[in-house]
C-alpha cells in the first residue's frame, strides 16, 4: 500500500473525524487542554526564581513583580538569606504542583487515547463483522488484522503524542521566549543565532523519519499479511518442501522492514546530536555576551534554564510530528475501511416469528467476478418441508446457490423469494437464524466443545446440547474426551479428525433448530461409518424442514423430494431419483460412474 503524502494526511475532516470519538469524555479532554495551558505557563517561573535566588546571594538588587509579593511572607524580604530561603521552600512547593499538574495531564491524555480507540476498535470490527463475503476474498486477512490492531493503536498516538501535546509544546516554547525578551530582548536575540541551523534539521528530520516510518508501516502490514497466510497454509508449505522458497519471501519483506527502521534510526542519530551543538552555541554565545558586558550571574543562570526550557520540548517536537503524521496516516487508512459502502449489505426489516421455508429462485444470474457468470438464468422452487438435492461437478454454481440464499454474497440479477417474501426484505439476523449451514470446510475456534456447539450463546442450555449430541450419536464421544464438553478444542479443530469436526458442526445447526437446513457436501470426507450415523441424524432433523442438500454421494440424496442437475450454472434436469434415472441423462451418467468407481474399490 502506498504511503500517503504529507500535505494530504492532515486534512481537516480526518483529524475531525478522530475528535469526534471524543465527544462522551470531552470533560477529561478540555480539562487536559486547561492542564496544558497551565504547565504552559509555569514553565518560566522557576527560572525566574533561580536568577533572584542567585542576585540575592550576590548581594545584587533585583525588582520583583508583585506575584512574588504575594506569594512569599513579608519577612522573606527583610534580609538576603530570608529571601533565598523563602524562594527555595516556594520553589520545592511549587515543583511539587507541577509534578502533579504534569502527571494528570500525561495520564489523562494517554487515558482519553484509550477510550477512543477502544471505541474506534468496536466500531471497525463490527463494520468487519458485517461486510458481505466477496471482499474477504480480496482482502489479505493480515491487512484487516493491521487495520484493526496496529492502525488503531497508531491513532493512540495523536492523543498520548500528537496534537494536544505538541500544542502545549509550542505553548511553552511561545510563553519562554516571551518571558525571555522581556527580561532582556538583546540577549534573547544574541542566543537564537544559531536557531536557523536548529530550523532546517528539523525540518529534514521531519521529513527523513516521515517517509521511513510510512515504509515501516507498509513493511508491518506485508509482514502481517504474510505471516498469517503462511501460517494458515502451513501444511501445505511442508508437504510441498516449500519452506526455503517461502522463507526468502519472509526474509525479502523482514529486509524492508528492517531497512526503514535503520533510516529512521539513522535519522534520530543526527538529529539529537545536532540539536545539542545548537544548545552548546546558544550558551556559548550567552556566556560571551554577559560576560562582555558584566551583566549579573543570576541573569546568566536563568537564560541558560530558559534555553533548556525551551530546547527540551525543541527535541521532541519533530518527533511528535512524524508520530502525529503517523497516527494521521492510519486514521485515513482506518476511515477507509469505516466508509467503505460497497461491501455492506442493505439490510431489511421483515423479521417474522415463524419462517415456514417455502423457496423459489426465479431467473437468478450471480458472478463472483463479472462477466464469468456462476449462475446462469436459474429457476427452481422448493416447496416448504420438502429435501431438494443440488447435484453436479465441481464449479457448477452448488455452494454458489446457498452463499447467495444466505445473503454470503448479492447476486446481480433476478429474484430469490423465502415465503414469497425477497429475501432482501428479510432482517440479516432473522434471515440467517433461519438457515442452519454444515459446510464441507468445518471452521471451529480455540475453545471448548461446548462453546463451538453453542457459539457462547449463553440461551443455549446445557441439557439441549446433550440432546442435540445424542440425536447425531456424538454424545458419548464427546464424554470420552478429557473433559467431556469442556474438552479444549485447538485452533481451527486441529486435535479433531475432519469427521469429528463436521459431527459437531452438525450439532451445532440442528441445536438452532433452524427452518432451512443445508448440507453442503455434509458427509464428502468423512469415513462410512460416520456417513451412516449423520444420515440417520438426516433422516430425523429434516422431517417437516426445508433441506437443501449438496453431494458428490448420490446415495445420499436418494430419498430427496426433488433432484436439480446443475451444469455450468445452469439447471440440466430436475425430478426424483427414479425419474433421473429413467431420463438416461447426465444424472444417469453421474450414478453409473459412482457405482463402477464403488465396484473397482
């Protein structure tokens, strides 16, 4: 992905659409900018205080403004050892008040930047949550992960070191020089010489570190990516002696991201160093001016604090920029996926109480990819409480049918009604609460059995799992697991065999006691004996159900109410077992080489 340039990351709406999100703890935020504007100006005082302290032991006499009258006790005056003792005590005080005016200001503000992108978070996922299925498929899982994850947590950074602070920064810089002229504006004048030097390496810097961190950035978003394809896919990598040619790539993207970490390094090894040599000239040039002229001690002392002062936020102030620039950055790549209407599905509000699971598709033409049509012109209903087995060879538009039927994806054109009723109308929840899935590719996450059975749906009882296990005959099974139901199920099911991980699926969808049921290639890769306990299950769950069923194994779906041949996206033939039979058609054909494949093993 490409960087964004700088005079594009700070645009107006983006930085107002961050502080947007601030708007439910505004309270903590303009109590953090009143905290900045009071570090602001303190910052001057102690100096200030230091250079009486120091006249008032030289025995040389200093006015000082009323404040300091009213602060101090009228003793502190009387004689020079009251006063440095007083100014001392006042200065411990008044450190101490800074300290902790410093402490809620840096914790509140690295407090507000967590609840907003705690809130900022939420808001991606669920956008995530609800995107239609074709943009997973071109979306690199780690990309989405970056966005989620590294992206937001970048966008901290414009609350615990951006805006606010490098504002207060500025502040304080902006309130020290003043004070500084008008203390003395000739010797002011004589040490910001060498600020022209200070000026331009700032700005190189701030430019160097920009466009390495915006390569580290794109170099952790590969890496993201990478590493999670890889990882998912790993079997297939060793089985294929992959793992060299695999771990080049790896090391092409780490030698990127590395190479833009040094560039930033190297920028901050020069930049540090320079900025002292300016501080050093500064003082060098404040020594000489004093000196030539037999100014006092106590102004040399205080303009050398006040040059620290301001050269200690000078040193960051580039640095929060790049981090600001950066948190800009991810903010515009973070509202990208929150603005991005294509891939949200309009949802309607029909949500009725019963479902009865009457379908009719009608002249339905859906493409993953247009103009590479999957379904073809497709008419076909299916009458509620009826099985309808989809039948053809792989890429024939089977799984396409119940990802369009579930809303996974929007077809392009047609109509597909459920009740007579668009399925569009329908609520998304209602909808697919309604059509219990058992997919081929069974997806079970890290967690107990109990927990992939029930998804965590605390409504769920434990006594209607065990009732769900015994009618699939996976009940005792599941007690012989160490643990039972609590029985720790590794990530994506690793520990349990490809049959066992559809048996669960299987409970899972008959536990939701859905209208619709569908059963996509439900029993394709699992051994006989599993076969014949999901089809005695089958033959209890869909009574009275509407079942779409998808399978190679035509002796699966021999007691279907209807059979649709699909060819090409395209309905070949359609009718019973023994009608297809008798047509001596393509379904005829598929049967025999089935039974000549069963004689052969």
């Amino acid at each position: 992905m490409s960087s964004t340039p700088p005079k594009q990351i700070f645009k107006g709406s983006i930085l107002r659409r961050v502080f947007s999100f601030v708007k439910p703890y505004r309270f903590v935020f303009w109590t953090n900018v009143f905290l900045s504007i009071v570090l602001a100006f303190s910052t001057p005082i102690r100096p200030y205080l230091i250079q009486a302290t120091v006249n008032a032991a030289i025995g040389k006499a200093m006015t000082l403004p009323s404040w300091v009258h009213w602060v101090l006790p009228n003793n502190a005056f009387d004689t020079a050892i009251q006063l440095i003792l007083s100014i001392t005590v006042f200065q411990v005080v008044f450190i101490l008040f800074e300290t902790l005016v410093r402490f809620f200001f840096t914790f509140g503000m690295a407090w507000l930047g967590q609840q907003v992108i705690r809130d900022l978070r939420n808001k991606v996922y669920h956008k995530i949550m609800h995107w239609e299925m074709r943009q997973f498929d071109k979306t690199p899982i780690g990309t989405l992960t970056t966005r989620t994850i590294n992206d937001i947590e970048s966008i901290n950074d414009i609350f615990s070191d951006g805006l606010i602070p490098i504002l207060a920064d500025l502040l304080t810089i902006i309130v020290t020089l003043t004070t500084m002229f008008v203390i003395d504006w000739k010797l002011t004048l004589i040490c910001l010489i060498p600020f022209p030097i200070m000026l331009v390496a700032t700005y190189f810097f701030k430019e160097s570190v920009n466009k390495s961190f915006n390569q580290v950035r794109n170099a952790v978003a590969a890496l993201n990516a990478f590493v999670q394809e890889h990882i998912s896919g790993m079997q297939v990598v060793q089985a294929f002696s992959a793992e060299e040619k695999e771990m080049q790539k790896f090391s092409k993207i780490n030698e990127g991201h590395k190479a833009a970490n040094i560039k930033a390094i190297f920028a901050y090894s020069v930049f540090f160093p320079v900025v002292e040599v300016v501080l050093a000239l500064s003082i060098g040039l404040i020594v000489w001016w004093v000196a030539d002229r037999s100014l006092d001690a106590g102004l040399l002392v205080a303009f050398i604090l006040f040059l620290n002062q301001i050269f200690r936020p000078l040193r960051m102030i580039a640095d929060k920029f790049n981090v600001l620039q950066m948190g800009m950055v991810a903010a515009e790549r973070v509202f990208k996926v929150l603005d991005n209407q294509d891939v949200t599905l309009d949802e309607g509000t029909y949500a009725p109480v019963q479902i009865h699971g009457k379908i009719a598709f009608k002249e339905v033409c859906f493409a993953y990819n247009e103009p590479n049509w999957v379904l073809d012109h497709l008419n076909f209903d299916v009458d509620a409480g009826t099985t309808v087995a989809l039948v053809g060879s792989t890429g024939s538009g089977k799984t396409s049918i119940i990802s369009i039927l579930n809303r996974l994806y929007p077809y392009q054109s047609g109509a597909i009604l459920l009740d007579d009723h668009p399925i569009e109308s329908y609520s998304l929840d209602r909808l697919r609460a309604s059509v219990g899935v058992v997919l081929q590719d069974v997806f079970l996450f890290s967690g107990s059995v109990l927990d992939n059975i029930t998804l965590r749906n605390k409504d769920i009882r434990k006594e209607q799992v065990y009732e769900a296990a015994k009618m699939i005959g996976m009940h005792d099974f599941i007690l012989q697991l160490p643990g039972g139901y609590d029985y720790q199920v590794m990530e994506r099911g690793a520990t349990l065999s490809l049959g066992q991980r559809q048996l669960l699926s299987f409970i899972r969808a008959l536990l939701y006691n859905p209208s619709i049921l569908i059963l996509d290639e439900a029993t394709s890769s699992i051994d006989t004996e599993s076969e014949q306990l999901i089809e005695r299950a089958i033959d209890t769950l869909i009574k009275g159900r509407t079942s779409i069923v998808i399978a190679h194994r035509l002796s699966t779906i021999r007691k279907a109410n209807k059979i649709i041949v699909l060819d090409q996206g395209q309905i070949k033939e359609m009718g019973t077992h023994l009608e297809l039979l008798q047509q001596g058609g393509l379904y005829a054909t598929l049967n025999e080489m089935q039974f000549e494949q069963k004689k052969v093993s």
